[in-house]
C-alpha cells in the first residue's frame, strides 16, 4: 500500500473548474447519465494523477511557458477525447485546463483566464 508520502494532491484552478463544471452542464443538457460517466471518468483521471503525474507527458503549450507544463488525454465510452494541462510544484498537482474533443490548444497566455 503507498503511503500519503508517495501520492500527489490535485488542484483545480479556478479555470479548470469552470472547464469542468462546463463540461458537466453541457453533457447533462443532452444525457443525464452521460454527465456522470464523464464524472465518473474525471474522477478516474484525478486519481491517476494523484499516483504518478510524470508518467505523462510534456504538454505542446509548454514550449510557450516557462513552467513545465504536461497533459493527459483521456477517452470517454463514446471515444470522444478530452485534454487535461497541468504542472507539478511540489507534491501538488495543479491542473489548468480541460479541453473538450475539436477545441484548440491554449495559446499563450491564456492558461489561468477563464
């Protein structure tokens, strides 16, 4: 069993809450249960972070950065692809943004605005 030691604790910035809090209402307007399994997933994803963020990648916006900036891609049932930026400082995992399938990446200066 790993000890709290070894795990990292995730933070949503206030734009990646609203991103997924949009997310949320857009799914439930269309399929009630649809929202939850998002949930249930995005809920898979925080945990995934919490016990090994550097297992994922350098997020292309991070070349416009100073900050390392590294995302993960997850897939819902449906296979619709969401994009979650996020950085590491300390044992925190500070996620950023979370992209729905077709939206563009962030251009520079734009993570942390809403």
């Amino acid at each position: 069993m790993a000890s709290s030691d070894d795990t990292y604790e995730p933070f949503l910035l206030p734009r990646a809450q609203a991103d997924v809090d949009n997310i949320v209402r857009f799914l439930a307007e269309r399929s009630p249960l649809g929202a939850i399994a998002w949930r249930e997933r995005w809920d898979q994803v925080l945990e995934q972070l919490s016990a090994a963020p550097f297992l994922y990648s350098i997020a292309p916006e991070s070349a416009r950065y100073d900050a390392e900036i590294r995302h993960v891609l997850f897939k819902t049932r449906r296979g619709r692809t969401y994009h979650v930026l996020f950085t590491v400082v300390g044992r925190g995992v500070f996620i950023l943004s979370v992209r729905g399938p077709g939206q563009n990446l962030l251009g520079r200066g734009t993570i942390g605005r809403r």
